[in-house]
C-alpha cells in the first residue's frame, strides 16, 4: 500500500481527482464495472429491428470544463442528414457547469451530424453548441469565435491538420500496463513511439476500433501511432477544411471516451499525465491556406511567423485546459519549446512553429504549431492561427490586430 501512495503522490493527474478513492487492487481493468457487463447480452438488444419512423440521436456537447463532454438521447421521426435538420434541444445546465439552478434552462444548436457507429445507421451523434437562456454563446463555446474566421476567410482557404496525443489510464488512474505500486513501464522512450509488442506499447485495440468507429461516423481521420511514453498514443484528423477539423476533432474526442468506457479504460489528455521524468502530451495544429500552399508560399508563410511570434504569450494563454500543467509540458525538454519563449525552425521539433524539411525547396507549404497542450481547444487554437496570420473578423484581412478571450 505505501508503494500506491507513493505512485499517487507522483502522479499529477491521480493529485487532481479529489474526490476518487483509491484502491489498492492490482486488477483494476477487471473491476471496471462497464467493461465486466457482457456485450454478448447486449448485442440480443442491439439486433432489435427498429420501428422505420424511429432514429436515435445521441446530442453530444463540451460541458462547461472546457474539456469533458456530455451527451443525451433523443428519438426523432426520421435521420437528420445536416445539422439544419437536427432539431434544437436543452438541458440543464446547472449540472454540467454552464449555469446557475435558478436560470438553468440551456440550449442546444446542432452543428454537425454524424453516423452512430455504436448502433449504426439510421443513427446519428449530433455535435451540438451551447447557448445560454439568453442567447450568448457559453463560456466554453469557442465554435462561434472559430466558425466567423472560417466564413470571414473562406476566400483564403485554411486547412488544418490537428494531431491528438492521448494516453491510457487504468481506472485507478495510473497508466495502462504500467506497473502498480509506482513502478515504470520497463523501456526506452525511442522503441515505444510507433512501436510493436506488448513490451513496448498497450492498448492498440482501442486505437484501432477509435479508428474504424470515426472513419464510420464520417470524421475526416487521417491516421494514428504509438507515441513516445508506452500507453500514450496519438491520432490525426485532417487535412481538412476550415472548421470541419475542430468539429471532427472534437467528435473524435467523444468517440474516444465511449469506446474506451467499454474497454474500462480512463482517457486522458493532461499535458503531462505522469509528471516531469516523462514525456508530454499536446495537440500539434498544422495549418496552411492557400496563399501558403501556392508558389511563393514561403514569403508568407515567414510573414505568418512574424506575427505569431508577435502574439505569442496571448496564444499561450489559450492553448491548454490549465496553463499550470502545459508549463510543465513546454519545458524544453522531450521534443519541446519552453513555455514563455518563442521559436521557429524548418525540421525542428524544439520550437514552437516547425517547418518541414523541404520548405525552402518548394517555396510553400504549410506550418505546424507545437504548442498546444492535448487539452486544448482547438476552436481556440485553430480561431487565433487564423486571426494572427489572416486577421480578425471584420479587419480587411492582412493579419490586423484581434482577440479572443
Ligand atoms: P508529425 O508527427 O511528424 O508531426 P503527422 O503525420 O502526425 O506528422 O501530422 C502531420 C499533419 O500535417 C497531418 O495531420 C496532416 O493533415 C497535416 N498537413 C499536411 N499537409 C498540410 C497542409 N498543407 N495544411 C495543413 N495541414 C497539413
Ligand atoms: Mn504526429
Ligand atoms: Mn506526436
Ligand atoms: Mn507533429
């Protein structure tokens, strides 16, 4: 047991789970209650056919932590195919964090609809946005902020790229094959990134049923590896364009927590989930328009650079769920650039905006932003690139001064 209590003081993300108990069962994934219930079973209720007039549709939100989501169900008469379609709906938003018991009436604005790959078609997940009772944007809504940039810039053409590192957690909060009572995984962090072999990573059936579960649903989903740290991961949506890769992003996200919620696993995307001896997680955005993506590219590309280097500390005030835990991740080390300095470099994976090899060759291309944390959101992220390089709503473009929050 004093070994546990020695693992848990280490672990940043165990200190900040208040109210979990822990226990010392060195069986964790066998108790997970959603894990242990038996599919098989489940499946006689999933064969059911379906009265033809009777769609499920599962509304799925970011709640007001800024990271968690939360969903619910509702039958309609028949498949929303857009999200004009997709009626709106409320909740309340006294138990999610968005508001007050008194004035809890919160509302839901379908914004993209998807495929349901848990119980397939003619089922939907419906991304919704909140709106307070009267009619503002919730504190934790950047999908406005980001979707005018979109529309304002169309012209322009942004695409982005979004690389999502996760890592896995058994339910008592420690890492996922590592080994109880504080120990580390035995490995070097080099044969873990992309690696094979139960040595060197655990859970890739999760990543491949995120994967197929996403590719279903209608997400623009790229690809996935092993990361550096055993049991961290990472997934791509992209290239894609403008605010499709933040909305694909974030119902990949939901896709996520449901199919490892039947693994009975925890996903978490702290930036630094097992304290400063190992590595970090982060979100890399890659983004590109079209003036950088045609010859000459290049010119604007370093003009773009200019002005993120200009904006960099209000850019760092929106790139994580908790700037306390990005600093940590951002401290020079494992492949990172520190927190409160900026850095470019073409093949550098120490700075804060890497270029690819052959930029300079080509003379365009697209940058990739290091410095978001996993957390992040990345409405926020992917509404300042386009508001530092491109300019704010209303600006005339040329990258004129914007803010967000
Ligand atoms: P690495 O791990 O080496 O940074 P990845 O393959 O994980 O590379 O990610 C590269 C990302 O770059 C992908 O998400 C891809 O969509 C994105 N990308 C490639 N070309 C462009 C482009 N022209 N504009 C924006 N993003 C791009
Ligand atoms: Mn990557
Ligand atoms: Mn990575
Ligand atoms: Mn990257």
């Amino acid at each position: 047991m004093e070994s546990l209590i020695q693992c848990i003081t280490r672990s940043p993300i165990l200190q900040s789970f208040k109210n979990v108990r822990v226990s010392s069962n060195r069986h964790m994934l066998k108790q997970s209650i959603n894990h242990i219930m038996s599919k098989k079973v489940m499946d006689r209720y999933m064969r059911l056919p379906m009265p033809c007039n009777k769609v499920l549709a599962t509304y799925c939100w970011i709640d007001g932590s800024g990271i968690n989501m939360r969903c619910k169900d509702r039958i309609l008469s028949c498949t929303p195919y857009s999200a004009d379609a997709a009626p709106g709906w409320a909740f309340d938003g006294s138990s999610t964090g968005q508001a007050t018991t008194a004035n809890s009436d919160t509302n839901l604005k379908a914004c993209a609809v998807y495929r349901d790959p848990f119980r397939l078609e003619p089922h939907v997940l419906v991304l919704a946005e909140v709106y307070m009772g009267d009619g503002s944007a919730a504190k934790t809504n950047h999908r406005k902020f980001c979707n005018d940039l979109c529309e304002y810039h169309k012209a322009e053409e942004p695409w982005f790229g979004l690389e999502q590192e996760y890592t896995m957690l058994d339910v008592d909060g420690w890492g996922l094959g590592w080994p109880k009572g504080g120990g580390f995984p035995a490995v070097n962090y080099e044969f873990s990134y992309c690696g094979i072999g139960a040595k060197y990573i655990a859970g890739r059936d999760i990543c491949e049923a995120h994967t197929k579960a996403c590719l279903y649903a209608g997400c623009d989903f790229e690809g996935t590896n092993a990361e550096v740290m055993f049991a961290c991961w990472e997934w791509q949506i992209g290239t894609t364009i403008g605010i499709k890769a933040p909305d694909d992003m974030w119902m990949s996200r939901y896709i996520m927590s449901r199919i490892s919620e039947d693994y009975g696993v925890v996903v978490t995307y702290h930036p630094k989930p097992m304290g400063p001896k190992h590595p970090g997680v982060g979100m890399h955005h890659n983004f590109s328009t079209k003036r950088m993506r045609n010859d000459g590219g290049y010119a604007f590309i370093e003009e773009c650079i200019k002005r993120l280097e200009k904006n960099h500390m209000k850019h760092m005030k929106n790139y994580q769920h908790d700037e306390q835990t990005n600093r940590m991740r951002l401290s020079g080390k494992f492949e990172t650039a520190p927190f409160d300095k900026f850095s470019w470099g073409i093949a550098n994976r120490k700075a804060s905006i890497r270029l690819g090899r052959n930029i300079k060759e080509k003379g365009k291309g697209f940058m990739e932003d290091r410095r978001p944390a996993g957390d992040c959101d990345p409405y926020l992220v992917c509404g300042l690139l386009m508001d530092t390089c491109l300019g704010s709503v209303g600006s005339g473009g040329g990258g004129k001064k914007g803010c967000c929050k």
